[in-house]
C-alpha cells in the first residue's frame, strides 16, 4: 500500500492526425507498461482517416484513456487542450506514431524515488523504419550522453549541449506539471520548432533533470511521407519565432543575454534552415533579406561543410556520393 501512496502519477499526451495505422501499438505500448501511466488523453486533431472510430474502441477497453477530438488546429493547440484537462503529477508528450519501451515508467519511478527534486527526466531514443515488427531494425538516434542528476539552469544546459545531450523534443523527457505550472510555458502556434523553446525553458528552470543513457522511445520513419514533404519559408521563419520566444524568456526570468547559448542550443535548427533552404530552393521575401544574409553569414562562417554545401552545392554532392561510393568499395575489399 505504502508504494500506491508514494507513486507519482503520469499523464501521456497524445496529439493525433491520421495516424490510425500506428495507433494501436502506440496505446499498447502505454498500457503495457510494467508500471502504467494513470492518464492517457489522445487529441484527435480533424482526422480525415479511420483514427475516431478506432480511437473510441481503445478508449473503450482502456478506462484511463480519454479521446478528445477537435477540428483541425495544429500540434501545439492539441496538446494545450491535453494539458488542461491532465491530472498527473508529470505529463509525458507522445507522438501517435511512435511507441515507447516497457520499463519507461517504472525506471521513472525509480529515479523520482531517488531524486525527489527531479522535475525532468530525460532519455534517448531509436529510430526504425515502417516496417513489420519481424522486420525492423532499430537504431541509435538522440542519445542521451550524461547520466545521473544535474540542477537546472544554463551552467547544465551548456554541459549537455557539450555532450550532445540538449534535445529540443518533447518526447525525450517525462516533465513535472508543477514546473510547466510554475514556468508559465506554453506552446507556439507554429507548426516546426515549436518543442525547442518549450524545452529550453524548462531545461533553464528545473529544480533537477536526471539523464539516463536508455532508450526507451521508438520514433518511426517513414519514407514516403518524408520524400513528399517539402519545407517552404514558414520552416524557416519558425526558428526565428522560436528563438525570438527564448530571448523574451531569458528576459522575463532577468537571465543575462547568452547568445553563445541560444545559437548552440538552436544550432541544428539553424544549420537545417540553410539545408532546407537550398534542397527545397525556398524563396526569400524581400523583407526577411538582410535577417537571412545575417544566418547565412553566422552558420558558414562556423562550418566549412555548410559554408560548402551553401555557397557550392554541386561540389559539396559530388564529394558526398564520392565518399558514398569510396565506403561501399572499402567495405567490399
């Protein structure tokens, strides 16, 4: 009885839109959990697929399960309307088509009893292809390099982005409720981007963040949704929302201006606006020129690759698929 009592309680939040093909491992993968989250709320966000019906049968045979459903509005609106109706002590933020692993809670659980400061517990995760489960191979994809606890602030948020460990997704940590209460964070109306200052201000105010090098989420890669997804400005223009949303933060809470540690922890956000910009041949509006030259500048000015890739596109894919071809003929040898 004494643990029942002692238990922090978990709330999963799950924005979903047409992802009915996954979503029965998804839920499976909650409820079969050796220690099970107490709440799971799924926001069906105007699905045009079989994703509603299905959802009600799930709701049906999970009784801690609530379907929400919705017009169409977006991630962030969906999990803000998640997070009003959660009742856990930590609220962990899912993909609908992905899964997690069987000990994510209980481990959780665990380290909560050890640390009972803890405010984020943060973890790696794999990457598979969609295939059949007999098929899939599951690789490594943002790990968790630091292990133990570390008090929150910007002192750990450099220590992680030195170890590679300052992921920007909410999926990779299980957050208290009382931090993002206490904080006052809130989702950005962008549809790109939109984890990154959520995190970083949680990330800047936790009391302590416990890392584990485990792996406990699994993230699907699809390739044909991904080859016909293509970025347009808005991608672009999104970082700068975000990054702009944890300037105002910092001066909020009275931080001192850090702008080594915005453009670190906003680094690959950066580097992939360059990256989307020339694959996707994106148009710049005239007014958004000199606040593009200035990214242009600061990003190639720091990476011979991307100062490569950016200014000569044709040489930098001529020496990719050389160094491509060179691997597959070393490894034949």
């Amino acid at each position: 009885m004494s643990d029942q009592r002692t238990k922090t309680t978990i709330t999963v939040i799950i924005p979903n839109w047409n992802c009915a093909p996954w979503l029965e491992e998804a839920i499976d993968s909650l409820v079969g959990q050796s220690s099970p989250p107490d709440q799971i709320i799924v926001i069906d966000d105007g699905s045009t697929d079989n994703s509603v019906e299905l959802l009600q049968q799930l709701a049906k045979r999970y009784p801690q399960m609530t379907l929400l459903q919705s017009q169409r509005g977006g991630v962030s609106a969906a999990r803000t309307r998640g997070l009003e109706i959660a009742t856990g002590d930590f609220i962990y933020f899912m993909d609908a088509d992905d899964f997690v692993g069987k000990t994510l809670f209980a481990d959780f659980q665990r380290a909560k009893a050890q640390h009972p400061e803890m405010e984020l517990f943060c973890f790696g995760a794999k990457m598979f292809t969609d295939l059949p489960l007999g098929q899939r191979q599951y690789q490594p994809f943002h790990q968790r390099k630091m292990q133990g606890a570390f008090p929150g602030g910007s002192t750990t948020l450099r220590h992680m982005m030195t170890h590679q460990s300052a992921h920007r997704v909410l999926w990779s940590s299980i957050v208290s409720r009382h931090l993002i209460e206490r904080v006052g964070v809130t989702f950005l109306p962008i549809q790109n981007h939109e984890d990154a200052p959520f995190m970083f201000a949680l990330y800047m105010q936790a009391q302590e963040v416990v890392f584990s090098h485990e792996s406990y989420y699994y993230k699907r890669f699809m390739v044909t949704s991904l080859s016909q997804r293509k970025a347009t400005f808005s991608w672009v223009e999104n970082y700068f929302i975000a990054r702009g949303n944890s300037e105002r933060f910092m001066q909020a809470w009275g931080l001192a201006a850090d702008e080594w540690l915005l453009d670190r922890y906003y680094e690959p956000v950066m580097y992939g606006c360059l990256i989307e910009m020339r694959k996707n041949d994106i148009n710049v509006p005239q007014e958004w020129h000199v606040t593009i030259d200035q990214l242009i500048r600061k990003v190639t000015g720091e990476s011979k690759r991307m100062k490569l890739q950016w200014y000569y596109p044709t040489l930098y894919n001529g020496l990719k698929a050389s160094r491509s071809l060179l691997a597959r003929y070393t490894g034949k040898r």
